[in-house]
C-alpha cells in the first residue's frame, strides 16, 4: 500500500512529495536517485568505495566463491566489486544513470578486470534473466524502498524465478533497532516500521530478521542470519547503526 498524502503531510508537509501522483509508481522514483548519486550524496554508502560490512561478513561465512551474481540496486558498485574480486560473474543492476555512472568510473580505474556488467533496469518491470539461471541474488539495502506492497511482492517473486535450485537470496538490511532511522520512523507496521528520511525524502522498510522470514517463507528457505552492529557518522552526527544479513535459498518451483 502506497501511503497517504495525509499520513505524510503530518510528518514534513512542506517537504513531502506527493507520492499519489501517477509519475511515483512507488515512494522512491528514479529522479531521487539520481540527484542522491550525483549530487546529493545524503546515504555515506552512496559514494564509499568499500563493500558493505554485512555483506563482506556473510559471504566470508558461506564461503562463495564463483557463479553468476545478480546485484539488485548496485548503486556506485561497491558491492558488485567486492562480488567480482571473490570471482563471481556479476550482473549489476540499477535504475539510476548516474549510479551506473560510477560503476563503470570503478570499473575502469581498476588495475584487475572486473566480470561486471552494468545494466540499465527498472526492478518494476520485472528482473531481465531467465528461470533459473542465477547463482546468487545480492540486495544490499534495494528492495527495502519498495513500499507499495504488490510491487514488493513481484519483486520478491522475481528473484524466486530466476534462482537456480538451491541457489542464494542474499538480503542485507538496516533493521527495526537502527537508531537513525528509529529517529525517523513515521509509521509502525506488522513488520516493524517505515522511516522518511527528509535530507533525501526516501522511504524505507525497517525489519528485525524473524518478522522478515516470516515474510518471505512463501518463496525462500532460512539458511543463517547475521547481525552487524557499528559506529557510522551520517551528515557530521555520529549513530549506532544496526545491520542484518539474511542467507536464503530458493524452495523448489512446483
């Protein structure tokens, strides 16, 4: 369910889109990310050059090493790399043109070819591979700005097809307990809460790791969880950040 303008409008009126228009298809249009990748630069990921802690860690314990990856929502292809240099063949998604930008400014400034291709795509429309054919999915913080929940559902779903058997869902997430979007929670769901962040106006879905396997027992069984908890500074305020990585596996298509 996409929100209400009212339910927002108590929150930031005066700077709150009005996200029931037909251009927002859901809550975080490509527009935004493009400014946040060009400009803004609001999310300290948004230009870190390192990989994400939760997902160094969780494939550090899972030991993967190789197969074709899928990086949902690449951004500036941290993630990607990271995935590349384990030697994996990493297909890097992402809506935003001028996130694509800095994937391939990494890939080019790097000594060592890198297997990553960078692809142009609108998760909305559906994931552009075929039945089976992934070894592993990476979401790294991607599918947590689908608000609208038929999207987030066919999303979902989407990863489960192209999933070969036994392959690996990996999701990385800020979770319900991270305290700078616990400072910018507006509503609380069955799941945990949605956050608005107003320096960038996206919204978020927060969850602890048992609401979101339940919610994904449909498509995906539970391998392992971490937890990663850290220190960061965002925009000058230093803040308690609590991450967590979800390993699953595609259950079998009937």
């Amino acid at each position: 369910m996409i929100f209400e303008r009212s339910i927002l409008s108590r929150i930031m009126p005066s700077s709150v889109p009005n996200f029931a228009e037909p251009e927002f298809r859901y809550a975080n249009g490509v527009e935004m990310w493009d400014r946040e990748y060009s400009s803004l630069a609001t999310i300290p990921s948004s230009h870190r050059s390192q990989p994400s802690h939760a997902v160094k860690l969780s494939l550090s314990s899972l030991r993967l090493r190789q197969g074709s990856a899928v990086d949902l929502g690449c951004g500036n292809g941290r993630n990607a790399k990271f995935l590349a240099k384990l030697g994996f063949e990493v297909s890097a998604l992402d809506f935003s043109e001028r996130a694509l930008d800095l994937t391939q400014h990494l890939i080019a400034n790097e000594n060592t070819r890198l297997d990553i291709t960078p692809i142009l795509h609108d998760i909305r429309d559906g994931l552009p591979f075929r039945d089976s054919e992934t070894d592993l999915v990476l979401d790294a913080y991607c599918l947590c700005h689908f608000i609208d929940e038929i999207g987030y559902k066919k999303a979902l779903d989407e990863v489960s097809r192209i999933l070969r058997p036994g392959g690996i869902y990996l999701k990385i997430h800020l979770d319900s307990s991270d305290d700078y979007y616990l400072q910018r929670s507006i509503e609380k769901r069955s799941f945990g809460h949605i956050s608005y962040d107003p320096a960038n106006q996206f919204l978020k879905r927060h969850y602890g790791a048992e609401k979101l396997h339940d919610e994904l027992r449909s498509n995906f069984d539970l391998m392992r969880v971490w937890r990663v908890r850290f220190d960061d500074v965002v925009r000058g305020a230093k803040v308690s950040r609590s991450v967590f990585a979800i390993a699953l596996t595609r259950k079998p298509h009937e």
